[in-house]
C-alpha cells in the first residue's frame, strides 16, 4: 500500500518541490485515514523528504552546468583572467613609473 501511494504521489507532483512540512501532513493525513500504519507513515515521511532532497540537489546541478555552458559560449572573461590582467597592468605601470 505504501509503495502505491508512493508511486502516486511522485507521479502526481513533482518531488522536488515538496516541503517537508507538505510531506508530514499527506504522511498524518494517510494514518488519520487508516491507509497506513503510524510506522508505514514514518518510513513515507523519510523517504520521501530524502527523495525530495535528491531532487532538489539534481535540479541544482542542472541548471549550474546549464548557466556554466551559456557563460562558456558567450566567450567571457573569467574572474580570474581579469585579476591576472590587473597584476599585469600593476606591473606595467611600475616599471613604467620607474622609467621615469
């Protein structure tokens, strides 16, 4: 029984944008209706919060490497190139100042 409401559930709404606080109430509102048992509704409860966490750390990942892949495309200078760029300018400077 829990494995069908599972699967219903994570078909029905997407995981990764359940609270834990939602998942507590359908997990009590699933005991207080007598489809399972106080245990049963606990091992839901974890499960699902641990299923939503994935969910949420995939989702992260994905649009990271999806912002990564259109700033590499539109050919911009890394923050480390700028700073490289303004030890050299720092230099130049100096030696031009020492010329002087």
């Amino acid at each position: 029984m829990i494995d069908l409401l599972k699967k219903t559930l994570l078909t029905g709404v997407g995981v990764a944008a359940l609270t834990k606080e939602k998942i507590e109430e359908l997990a009590k509102d699933f005991v207080e209706k007598g489809k399972i048992s106080e245990q049963e509704g606990k091992i839901f409860v974890d499960d699902l919060i641990a299923r939503s966490e994935e969910s949420r750390d995939a989702f992260q990942k994905q649009v990271e490497e999806k912002v990564q892949s259109v700033l590499s495309k539109m050919n911009l200078a890394r923050q480390s190139e700028v700073d490289a760029l303004k030890v050299d300018i720092e230099i130049l400077q100096k030696a031009l100042n020492h010329q002087d």
